[in-house]
C-alpha cells in the first residue's frame, strides 16, 4: 500500500519558528524519497480558534483521501 500524506500547520500571522520550518523541509524531502508515500500534500491554515483550523485540516485531507496528516502547530 502507498500513502497520502498531509503536513498542515498553523503559523499564527504568517510566524513560523524556524526549527519547524526546518524540520517540514527535511522530512517532507525524506518522504518524497520513501517509495512507500504516494503523494504529499500541505496545508497552511492561519485563523482562529485554532480549534477550528484544525479541523478545517481535517476536512481537508478527508476530501483528498489523506491516509496519514501530520498536524505542526
């Protein structure tokens, strides 16, 4: 089985701390590589509550038939 992977973050006011940024940049390439993964998809939502933007995220991958989402907040 291949996966659909999600990277969805909330970076409040477009603020991203760069040891996340770092870290969505290598894995994302790692995963990329890995035969397993079928597609990879990312999703910046900047709103609040986050409560909701988490589950807008939610929805979102649902839609796309995500298998695995990945939430950086």
């Amino acid at each position: 089985m291949r996966y659909k992977v999600m990277f969805c973050r909330f970076p409040h006011k477009g603020s991203e701390h760069p040891d996340t940024t770092d870290w969505l940049v290598e894995t994302a390439a790692k995963a990329k590589a890995n035969p397993d993964i079928e597609d990879i998809f990312h999703l910046r939502i900047d709103d609040t509550p986050i409560t909701m933007g988490r589950n807008r995220c939610i929805v979102e991958a649902q839609k796309l038939g995500v298998d695995v989402l990945c939430m950086i907040d």
